[in-house]
C-alpha cells in the first residue's frame, strides 16, 4: 500500500489515452474476509462495481518484464471490442509454469471447449460486468478466498458464456521457480479449485466437445527468456519415494495398469525416465473422479499426486532437454490432444 501511495506521475501527457487526464486518482485499501489473493480481488471486484467502470486490469506482483503496454492490451479489447474476458498470452521459459503446461491448460481445454492457453497466468483484463458477475457467486468464504482464485476467473467467465479472448503481453519474467523444488502447496491450491470448478459445472464441460481457439490479440514476436535451474536426479528421487510411500494410497485412486507402470518407472535409470502422455492423462482424470467421488480426505489425496507430478515434470525436462521452444510447445499441444481424446471415460465415470 505505501508503495502505491508514494507512486506518482510526472508527467500527465505521457499516459496513453485520448484525452488528457488529471489528476490520476488512487485507492490504497486493506481488504478484509479471509486472507488471500481471492479476498483481495473481491475487493477489487466491488471497487469496480461502486465506480462502475467499464474495464478492469489486475497485475501481478511479481512481474519483472511488464511494460505501460500490457495495460493498454488488458483493457482494449474490453473497451473497444466488447470482451468481457481477457486472458494473458507470453513467452516463457519451457521449464517455466509447468503446472499450467501439464495439468491447468490441457484440462481446462478439454473440459470446457477453449483454448486459454495461461488459465492462471494472474494477468488479466475483465469488464465491469464481469466484475459484477463475479461478486454475485457465494464462493467467498470457501479456498477460493484464500487461493485458486485465478482459474476460478477464467472457468467461471467460459463457463457462463462470457465473452473470452487473449492478449500477447510479450515475455513473462518473474520470480521463477525451479520446477522440481517444493510446489506441493500451490499444486494443491490450484488442483483442488480445478477439481472443485468440475463439481460446480458437470452440464457444461460434459456437453463441451473438441476444443476451439479464440480470438488472440496483440503482434506476436521472439523475446529472451530467462534460464530455469532444474536438478533432475533430485525430481526423480522424489517420484522414487513417493511410490515406495505412497503405493497403498495410489492403489486406491488409480487404474491397475497405470499402477503397473509406475512401479517400471520406480527402476528406470535418469537417462530412461518416462512418463508418457497416456499414463499422466489417466493419472489426472483418475484422481478428479476419486475426488468428485470422495474416496479419501481429499487433501490427502491431492498432496499424494505431488511425487508423480515432479515424476511427470522430470520426464517432461529429460524429453525436452534439446528442443527448441516450438517443438516443447507441439508436444504441449500433443498432450492437449489425448486429455480430448479420454474425455469420455471421465464422463462416463463421473456418477
């Protein structure tokens, strides 16, 4: 909050808009409810619905290659094209945002029809109507509040028919992660509001059939990226014990021939680690049903699939180790194909 109130504009005429503007007015507030990004944006929400705006962007706080431009490309679209929706588009390092690329992406596409390709990119533009629309739903005292709040957005706008699109920001450099290290928490949060969203809106994904792109705005263009460390044997030697830990729990939750294969996979040296794209798609589907169907405590359930997620990455980063990113974003899309192609036994497991 001190940051924003001691951020000032020195000169007025440089802001990009039609008609000069003075002066630009700030709001600094604390929000209140359950502590969170969700109750944060709730906030923001009922701000925009007591201005009565007419579009809305939200940044995140991490970002270190934002330019005044990806303002313009949050709120155009909503201002001059109607869109109600505007989801971020980037270049990222390929080892960068593997939970989207591996689960978030190909799932939400395969369930609802579209091709968002950053769900929880945490860049967005979005209409006051939306806004509005937001504030009506009584998630606010659930995890959505604490977290998950930004693939609630985007399956909520596809969902109820909204008008959705993505903009080209360019490159998204941030506070990166290496992917093998300790993400079972956000793997958590992010799982559990996907697997939740399901439950909310069984009609609409069951009715949804191959997917379609939508509109993406913004000229799309080559930009460095910043390296991602990854330590493979450690991602492996994780997955390791997870099966040694954890077979009894997964023997509950997963198909028979998916179990026989991990306990394969459990002897393969680093140099012949896989886990192909069949296995993971039956994997994630496998553990949404015992979910939807409570077969465990459903914390203990999602925080056993993290050993085969770091096992899905690593074999992700051996594959991938050479190729260009073009060729990581053609298997990507590969990977999107088959959770499409096994949709039906999710649906037809569902009850």
């Amino acid at each position: 909050m001190d940051i924003v109130q001691n951020t000032t504009i020195e000169d007025f005429k440089s802001i990009l808009l039609h008609h000069r503007v003075s002066p630009v007015f700030k709001i600094a507030t604390p929000y209140h409810g359950i502590p969170g990004k969700g109750s944060a944006f709730r906030m923001i929400f009922q701000i925009a619905k007591a201005l009565n705006v007419k579009a809305c962007a939200v940044v995140d706080s991490d970002l270190r290659s934002i330019t005044p431009e990806w303002i313009e490309l949050l709120v155009k679209p909503v201002i001059e094209d109607d869109f109600d929706y505007v989801a971020p588009l980037y270049h990222r390092h390929k080892y960068d945002g593997t939970i989207t690329n591996s689960i978030v992406y190909p799932l939400t596409r395969a369930l609802y029809g579209k091709r968002v390709r950053q769900p929880i990119g945490g860049d967005f533009g979005f209409s006051g109507k939306l806004a509005d629309y937001y504030l009506t739903k009584d998630v606010w005292d659930t995890d959505v509040a604490k977290y998950g709040i930004d693939i609630w957005m985007t399956t909520t706008a596809v969902a109820n028919k909204f008008k959705v699109c993505q903009a080209f920001l360019g490159a998204k450099i941030h506070d990166a992660k290496d992917p093998g290290a300790d993400l079972s928490s956000m793997l958590y949060q992010v799982v559990s509001a996907s697997f939740e969203l399901m439950n909310t809106y069984p009609d609409v994904w069951k009715s949804a059939k191959r997917s379609e792109s939508i509109t993406t705005l913004g000229f799309q263009y080559a930009v460095g990226l910043e390296p991602v460390a990854v330590n493979l044997e450690r991602m492996i030697e994780r997955f390791r014990l997870g099966v040694k830990e954890l077979r009894g729990l997964w023997e509950k939750v997963l198909p028979q021939e998916v179990m026989n294969f991990l306990n394969k996979a459990d002897a393969l040296t680093a140099h012949d680690f896989y886990i192909p794209d069949e296995i993971w798609v039956d994997i994630i589907y496998s553990y949404a049903l015992a979910f939807h169907s409570k077969v465990i405590n459903r914390e203990h359930l999602l925080k056993s699939l993290t050993p085969l997620y770091i096992g899905r990455t690593a074999s992700f980063v051996r594959e991938n180790w050479e190729s260009s990113a073009p060729e990581v974003e053609d298997r990507i899309e590969n990977l999107c194909s088959i959770f499409e192609d096994k949709k039906t036994f999710l649906a037809e497991n569902w009850e």
